[in-house]
C-alpha cells in the first residue's frame, strides 16, 4: 500500500492537487492511501459554495481523507461555516504535514 500527503497552502493550486490526487487513485487502483491537507488560501476550496465543492466531493467518496487547517479557516472567516460533507478539520495543517510524513507518508506539493 502506497501512502500520501497532498499539501496545498495555496488555493491557486487546488486544481493541480486535485488532478494528482485523481492520477493517484486511477493509477494504484485502490493500492493508495491519500490525505489532502489545506491549508493558507487553500480552505476556501472546502466551502459549499467552492468552484472546487464537485470534486473535493468526488475525492471524499473515494476514499481520500480531506483536511482543513483550522487557523485558516478562522483567518480567512471560514470557522464558523459549513464546510463540504465529509472534511475533517485539524488545529494546524503544517502540523498535520509533518505527523503524516512522521508516519510513512510520502510529501507531495503540486
């Protein structure tokens, strides 16, 4: 089983990420774990409202853990809003990062 983290601060980004998270998933059919962490700019991508909400969606059903640091959702008035089905908030993304690759996971940043 392969494993990795997807780290994105930037939302300019977000479609970069999200085309590697697919490749990812279509190339070791079911054979990978991927956590995306979002975080800066990057959580807006997380709001309902998002051009991104569709796949993000699509991302979640396929079994890839999507994070949103929680200091960037505060600072960019995120905190108190809904967020897309299924993303798991965390007090710190960079944080996150550095557990994940702590525990195996290989560093990408498109």
């Amino acid at each position: 089983m392969h494993r990795a983290v997807i780290h994105v601060p930037e939302e300019a980004r977000v479609d970069r990420a999200l085309r590697n998270v697919r490749n990812l998933l279509d190339d070791f059919e079911g054979e990978v774990e991927v956590v995306l962490v979002l975080n800066g700019d990057a959580v807006e991508a997380v709001a309902p409202s998002s051009p991104h909400a569709g796949t993000v969606g699509e991302m979640i059903a396929r079994g890839v853990r999507v994070t949103a640091c929680a200091r960037s959702l505060r600072n960019h008035g995120l905190g108190n809003g809904p967020l897309i089905e299924g993303v798991v908030t965390v007090p710190g993304g960079v944080t996150e990062v550095v557990r994940l690759e702590a525990d195996g996971f290989a560093y990408l940043r498109p």
